[in-house]
C-alpha cells in the first residue's frame, strides 16, 4: 500500500559520523518498500520515526535543504534507540546513520574527517598505533578512548561529588534527629521504668530491654525509609524516562546505601537507647516518679 505524503521538514536529522553536520530534511514519498539496488537504505532515530509517523521499509528524500528537487531517494532499514548516556539527555535534535559516501555528498563536507576510531589488538600495538598517528604531521593527535572517556566525563564526577556531600550532610542530620528523638521518647518512659525498678528488676535488663527495643526501631524505620526511596526512585525513573524517551536510570538505590542507611540507622538507636537508659536507671525509682 502506497501513500504520497509530501510533508515538510520532519526536522533536523544528524548524523553521527560528524558533529558539523548541517540539519537534513526528509519528504515520505512511499510506504511500500523500494528494491535495495534502486534506492539505498538509512537508519533514522526511533523518536522521530515515532513523531512524523515513519515506520520500517518507507521511501523518504533526504537533503541538505527543503524542497531540494534532486533530493536522493532513501528506504528505512533501521530505527535507532536512544542510548542511556547522559551527555545525550539535554540534546533533543534527532539522528541518522548514513553511507559514508551519502554522507560526503549530503553535507559537501569531502574527504575531510574530525576524527576516528581505530582498534588496536593490544597494550604495545596501541602505543605503537598512538606514536605512528602522533608523528605522522602537525595538527593530529591520537588519545586512547580511556582517556577520553575520563575527559568527557568530568562534568558528571563534579555532579557525583556533589551528591555525595549532599548525601553525607542529609545524613548527619537525619542522624541527630534521631538520636534526639530516642532519647526524648526513652526519656518519656521514666515513671514505666521507675516501676520495673521498684519491681525488682535489675538496671542491666532495664538497660538491655531498652537498647533492644530502640534497635528494632530503629531497623524498622531504616527498612521503612529504603521501601519509600526505592518506590520514589522508580516513580523519578518512570517520568524522566518517559519526558526524555530514554532507557537511561536517573535515580536507583544501590545496596551500599541500603546497608549504610541500615546500620548507621541501627547503631544510633542502640547507643541512643543506651545513653538514656543508663542515665534513667542511675537516678532514684522514687525521683523518677516525681516524689
């Protein structure tokens, strides 16, 4: 079944092979597949085949500028899925994966290149390959993609740091309000633990009976806290995910948190509980009840 849509521009198409790329614009011409020997084939980004309506085997005109007559007939073969990068978020444009020599032809860019990827087979053929290419004339200078992955990412080690320092302030003061807070409610309790004194009860058990009970507290309410920000985490995911149309993870709970959340939780419920049982039990049953 053929269709004759002739739209205007879809919209930018970059490709990646350049990032110098002039925005490319696209007519749908027919959706019925074209022989491959008559017209070639592209890749377009999986957004835009969703937002113009484009699906898998339509004959689209690319060029360099609208109502281009002598545009070059292309067939979708692919549909490319946004990768989960971050530096690729903020970028809204779309994208296409062209023939090299369609390329060339489209952006009128020539044999010129910005830069490329080689594969080395090992440690020494990529110093080797690094010195040959470094030597080779002025002006070209080869990095090996370690190193160039640690330079584009700086930004987002500045952003990681920063979160860490957010993350380890909220966490002394969630600290401090939780050692208050034990020690306000154990020392609400002094008239129950005056009478257990006057029971005959010894201060130790008083003592172990209130650090155990502010520990399991203090483990239910970490637990607690680790269920809510896992349900927060994949409610953040599943807006910014949809808004951005990416598979990328904005936020997730690791189990490093977990267990620090747990047992920093649980070590302040139990010294918490322990100061102020021992501080209760030191004073006299009778003073305890006000007498």
């Amino acid at each position: 079944m053929t269709r004759a849509l002739v739209a205007a521009a879809l919209g930018a198409l970059w490709s990646l092979a350049s990032p110098s790329v002039r925005p490319l614009h696209a007519q749908v011409i027919d959706s019925a597949p074209t022989h491959p020997s008559v017209v070639r084939t592209v890749a377009l980004d999986a957004r835009l085949a969703s937002d113009a309506g484009l699906r898998l085997g339509d004959t689209v005109r690319i060029s360099a500028a609208p109502n281009d007559t002598a545009a070059e007939r292309v067939v979708i073969s692919a549909l490319l899925a946004r990768r989960a990068d971050p530096s690729e978020i903020a970028r809204s444009e779309y994208r296409a994966r062209l023939h090299l020599d369609q390329l060339q032809r489209l952006i009128g860019y020539g044999d010129r290149v910005d830069r490329f990827a080689i594969r080395s087979t090992g440690d020494s053929a990529r110093g080797s390959l690094l010195r040959t290419i470094n030597d080779a004339a002025f002006g070209f200078r080869a990095w090996p993609s370690a190193e160039i992955a640690v330079r584009t990412s700086r930004t987002f080690q500045v952003v990681r740091r920063f979160h860490r320092a957010i993350g380890v302030i909220t966490i002394v003061a969630s600290a401090a309000f939780l050692l208050c807070i034990l020690l306000l409610k154990i020392d609400e309790r002094r008239r129950d633990i005056a009478a257990l004194r006057m029971m005959g009860i010894s201060a130790r058990t008083i003592v172990r009976s209130v650090v155990l009970e502010a520990g399991i507290i203090a483990l239910l309410g970490s637990m607690s806290g680790v269920i809510f920000g896992i349900v927060m985490a994949r409610l953040v995911n599943w807006h910014f995910q949809g808004v951005h149309r990416t598979t990328l993870a904005f936020t997730f709970v690791t189990g490093e948190t977990v267990m620090l959340a747990c047992g920093l939780s649980v070590v302040l419920g139990v010294v918490a509980g322990w100061v102020a049982a021992r501080r209760l039990v030191t004073v006299p049953a009778l003073t305890l009840l006000g007498r």
